[in-house]
C-alpha cells in the first residue's frame, strides 16, 4: 500500500487540475474581501476575517473543489488509457483507489495550507488587528484540518462517483449541494454537530467562543467516522474493468458487375 500511496503521489505533478484548486482557494479569500467592503458596521479582525473564509470554503468552494480534483484524478487513469496497463499487475482497483483517496486526502491539507497563506496575505494587505502569530498559528490548524475533515465528509460523494465512468463532474455538483446545505443546518446546533459538512466545523473549534455555539466534539467525530465507513464500503466494493475498445470492421464496397 505504501508503495501505492508514494506511486500516486509521484503522479499529481502530471495533474494540472490541482492549480485550479488553489485558485479556488484564493477565489474563497477573494469573496470574503468583497464582503469586507460592505460598510454595515462589522468591525473586522483577523480572526473575524479567518472565519469567514472558513465559512466561505465549508459552504461554496472546498466540497465541490475537492471533489472534482479527487474525481478528476481517479477518472484520468481510463481517459489516459492506463488502467489496463496497470490492472495487468497484482493490484486491484479497490487498492488503487484507496492509494489514490489517500493522497487527495494530503492534497486536502496542502490546499488548507494554501488558503491559510492567501488569509494572512490578504489580512495584513487589508491591515487587520489582531494578527499576532499565535493567531496565525491557530488560524492555520484550523483552515488546514478543516479542509482535511471536510474531505472526509464529502468521501461517500467520492466514492460513489468513482463508480460511474466519468462521474466526477457528478460528483462536484453533488458535492457543491451537499457542502451549500452546511449554510442551513448551521442554523440548528443538534444538526450541526449531526450534519457532516458543518460537524468539520465542530472539531476545529469554530467559533466556539460564542455563548450560542455549543459544539458537541464526540458527536462530530462521530458523524465522520460513519462518512469514513461508508465511504470504505463503497471503495471495498468497487469493481471496474479496463474499457475494451472494439475495432470496427470497415464496411465492405459492394462493385456492381456490367457496365
């Protein structure tokens, strides 16, 4: 499995797909800038300003981002023609999916890393208070875990779609619904420590200094932990061929006999 693992990372340099996922993550800073220029009143800090992304990621952009480069690169071994080469080895497709879930989960985190890079750029360039490097720091474990949870909680929509041949555009639309339904059971603390999306949430401690907020960390990993199961079902269970490309035969010219 290891070597699995250290295979499919040696292949994400060949996946251009993976900038577009760091320009998702700066679009994520980018709309929570615009939002800043509202003049309601909002006195805004860095830590404000942290949230916000994270609230931006959670609910638009790190669900549908994630898993349309998961899915992309999963589905990139039949477009590329490769998966029958590599079936003819001793390694079966659920092993390799695995391999390659584990390295997007890393990918996951270093996209965390990069949103966490853009916030505190864009922070300081905006001259927000309050940007101290423990706050850096903590803002930091809490943009990349939360990515890396998020991505747990968006696996079962990964895993379902590697199913379907080039079903990771599927995938990111579901994805997209799935993660924008964080934005209405936010609204509900039961649900929010249930809910998959927003139980992420829950376990980097978000917003948890407010008096309304009452995060429940048992039941949030616990809702992970069930989107992690489901998902290995599904990747157990897995089974696909390499596509047969049946070669036409050409039609035969039929020449008429006479003049």
């Amino acid at each position: 499995m290891l070597v699995t693992i250290k295979t499919e990372a040696w292949k994400l340099k060949r996946y251009h797909m993976i900038w577009a996922g760091v320009l998702l993550m700066l679009l994520a800073v980018l709309l929570t800038v615009f939002t800043t220029t509202a003049l309601d009143g909002t006195v805004w800090t860095f830590s404000h300003f942290v949230e916000q992304v994270m609230k931006e990621n959670i609910t638009t952009i790190f669900p549908m981002c994630i898993a349309l480069i998961t899915g992309y690169i999963i589905n990139r071994e039949g477009t590329d023609d490769t998966l029958k080469s590599i079936l003819t080895i001793p390694v079966s497709f659920p092993a390799m999916l695995l391999g390659k879930l584990v390295v997007c989960g890393l990918l996951s985190m270093f996209l965390g890393l990069a949103s966490t890079v853009f916030t505190v750029a864009a922070s300081f360039l905006l001259g927000f208070s309050g940007g101290t490097l423990p706050a850096i720091l903590q803002a930091g474990l809490q943009i990349t875990f939360n990515c890396l949870f998020l991505y747990i909680a968006v696996l079962p929509i990964i895993a379902i779609a590697a199913r379907i041949p080039n079903g990771h555009l599927i995938g990111a639309v579901v994805a997209f619904v799935y993660g924008y339904g964080g934005m209405f059971a936010a609204g509900n603390m039961t649900l929010a420590n249930w809910y998959p999306v927003t139980a992420s949430m829950g376990l980097v401690g978000y917003r948890s200094y407010d008096e309304a907020v009452h995060w429940n960390p048992l039941i949030c990993m616990f809702s992970l932990l069930i989107a992690l199961l489901v998902s290995a079902a599904f990747v157990v269970t897995t089974k696909r061929s390499a596509s047969k490309k049946t070669n036409k035969k050409p039609k035969q010219v039929i020449t008429k006999k006479g003049w």
